[in-house]
C-alpha cells in the first residue's frame, strides 16, 4: 500500500506510459517490430519484456536506440532526423519506431488505467495539484486521446525537453521543471513511476516521496533499490490521506 499524505505534499506527478495511460505495451511492440526487423541475422531477437524493461522503457526514443543497440554489442553512425525510418542509424530505427506507435494510437486510440484516473479525481477532489510527465514528444496527444488532459495543471513531455534543453531520466530534469511549473519544491511533490531509470530521477530529485508501479510484479526489490518509497501492482492499492475533499464535510 502507498498513501499519498497532503498534509506533507502539494502535487503528485504521473509519468504517463504505464502509470496514466495503457500505452507501454504499444511502445514495447513498436520497438520490437523495429529492433527485430533490424537484428535478423545479426543478433536474438528483442525481448519485450526484458529488453524492454532494463534498456528501453522510461528513457528518451533516441537514448533507447543507443542503450539497447550498445546491450547487444552494436554501435549505429546517429543519422540525423531527416533520415529514412527504418535506415540503419540511430535517428533511423528511432523514427520507424515513433511512425509505428503512432499508427497504433491513431488506429485503436488510447485507454487508461481505471485506478489511475480514480486518483487523480481524489487528489484534485482534496485540492491537491496534478502534472504529468513524459520523455515522449507524443505525450500531450497521448494523454487528450485518453480523455485526461482537464485532470492535470501542467504536462512537460519530449518537446519540453528538447526545447529546453533537458536531459532525459535518470536525470530528474522533467521532474524538476514539472515542479518548477507547479511553483513547489520537490520535497512538497510526489512522483509516481513505472520505469527504473524514472524511480532513480525522483530519488535524485529530492521529491517528497517515489511511488513506483510494478505492473509486472518482477521489479519491486530493484524499484526499492533504485530509491522508491513504495511500491505497488496498481494505483488502486494507494490511498490519499489529509485535506478535507472539496465539498465533503
């Protein structure tokens, strides 16, 4: 069980893919149609849950093409952004990628995670304040085609990040411009994560407290380690403590 105390915290931030919005496993599956597409011949195949896990969720599209390839023994030339998708650089596979979750999300739309949106409802209910974050330049397409954009008071996603220069997690920096948009301190904001790199940037952060969600149930003993407070299979085992609700005696 994870509490979420207002008492003590002013706002939670969600990462999106896994924790707002059903959409890692699309990411998975674009990844390994690319990256299986590219190994024939050179390599096994990805594995969609533990290359998955360990090289590519939670950090930016291009870092995941370079830290998986490098898992592998393979080095790409970086290509730029006016490459083919699908040529063999790293800007290349990384834009088959993004082309092909896309298409995914324009076909079957996007849902969300019902416990999630259970929360965010009680949080703002307490009058507490709510940002969400993504390392994807998707992320605001992805969270109005979930229907959730009205739930939350700030989003800082992969177009923030290259605009203003931000790096990408284990670095806290999405966090800490979410909580500097908020007008907090990190230590009156919350973060919830699903990916290890994203658990390490609320530690690294000084956030007030790091919820991490385990959908799997395989990562708990490694979010704790990375700095996780809590950890939970679902956000319908967190409860929200302090403040009377808006409209409740």
């Amino acid at each position: 069980m994870a509490t979420f105390d207002l008492t003590s915290l002013r706002a939670v931030v969600f990462d999106t893919d896994g924790v707002v919005t059903d959409t890692a496993r699309v990411h998975a599956a674009a990844w390994k149609h690319v990256f299986d597409a590219f190994l024939r011949g050179r390599s096994e195949p990805f594995d969609i849950r533990a290359d998955y896990l360990a090289h590519v969720d939670g950090r930016p599209r291009l870092d995941g093409v370079r830290t998986f390839l490098a898992s592998r023994g393979i080095s790409l030339p970086e290509g730029g952004p006016g490459d083919e998708p699908g040529a063999p650089t790293v800007h290349g596979l990384g834009l088959a990628k993004d082309a092909l979750f896309m298409e995914q999300i324009h076909q079957h739309g996007v849902a969300a995670f019902p416990a999630t949106v259970a929360l965010l409802h009680e949080l703002r209910h307490r009058g507490c304040r709510t940002g969400v974050v993504s390392a994807s330049r998707h992320c605001r397409a992805v969270v109005s085609s979930a229907g959730l954009l009205h739930l939350f008071d700030v989003l800082v996603d992969g177009n923030d990040a290259a605009r203003l220069g931000l790096p990408g997690k284990p670095d806290p920096a999405l966090f800490l411009e979410a909580a500097r948009r908020l007008e907090l301190p990190p230590g009156e904001v919350a973060i919830v994560e699903d990916a290890l790199p994203g658990v390490e940037a609320g530690r690294r952060g000084g956030f007030g407290q790091v919820v991490a969600v385990d959908r799997s149930g395989t990562q708990a003993a490694a979010m704790l380690a990375a700095g996780a407070g809590a950890v939970v299979t679902d956000l319908a085992d967190a409860d929200v403590t302090g403040r009377v609700p808006v409209g409740r005696r």
